[in-house]
C-alpha cells in the first residue's frame, strides 16, 4: 500500500471535517426527534418522521470515517490490523442500526402514542420510497390531508 497516490491537502483536511459535521448533525437530528416523540411535550397533531431514526447509524459510520481519514490523511499513519477488524465491525453494527432502529422505534412510538389517545391519520401521512411520515392526531383533532405542511 506504500505505492498508492497521496490525497491533496484540501481533501485531507476537509474530509474529516465533514465526516466529523456529518456525523454531529446526525446525532442531533436523531436525538432530536427521539426526543420530541418520547419525551418533549407533545401537540394536538404529531409527525413521526421515520427517515430521522436511519441518522443514528448513518451518524455512527460517518464517525468511524472520520477516524479513519484523521488517522491515514492527518496523522499519515495506517490502521493496524486490530484497527482494521474492530472499525469493520463498528461499520457492520452501523449498518445493522440504519436497518433496524427506524422500525424498532417506530413499533415503540405507535404503541406510546396511543396509550396517550392518538390515532395515525391515514390521510395526512405519506410514504416515498423508504422514507416514511406517519401522522398521529389526538381525538379532539379531525383528520384530513391538509392537516399538515409539507
């Protein structure tokens, strides 16, 4: 692997930069929908978002590419074999996360939303592809395709 081309230093520094912001701003968003949907207080009529939970693997592999670029493009050293095994398997289990945690979540987010009296809205909910908004109302609210914003 010595022969392989050096990547120039802009995309040196940049690329871990971006993994690194990436990742931060997945964890956040997912985080952030987590906790509008289970712990935050919540509104006569709620959006839950299934595309928000793929951000917890998304965000964890893109933290395992930051290691990896700061390692090899800052520190100008190669993983160790050790390295190599163990970061395939954080990138296997992220994989695995981006798979399965929206559907888990999702399963636990419908059975505690309406143990709180709120029922999905057929008609304001939509799905394209596999990313997926599921509108939950409380009784007093009707339900309608305009209920929403998009």
């Amino acid at each position: 692997m010595d022969d392989r081309v050096k990547p120039s230093w802009a995309i040196r520094v940049f690329g871990p930069l971006i993994f690194v912001l990436g990742s931060i701003a997945a964890f956040l968003w997912f985080f952030y929908r987590a906790y509008s949907i289970f712990i935050g207080e919540l509104a006569e009529v709620v959006v839950f978002d299934k595309g928000s939970f793929y951000m917890l693997g998304v965000g964890a592999g893109m933290l395992i590419l930051a290691f990896v670029t700061v390692q090899e493009g800052w520190l100008d050293r190669q993983l160790s074999q050790a390295q190599s095994t163990f970061l395939t398997r954080l990138a296997v289990i992220s994989v695995v996360l981006i798979i399965t945690v929206p559907h888990t979540i999702h399963y636990f987010a419908d059975d505690y939303l309406e143990s709180e009296g709120y029922s999905v809205c057929q008609d304001a909910s939509h799905q394209w592809l596999f990313v997926r908004n599921i509108v939950y109302v409380h009784e007093p609210v009707s339900c309608n395709e305009n209920l929403i914003k998009n």
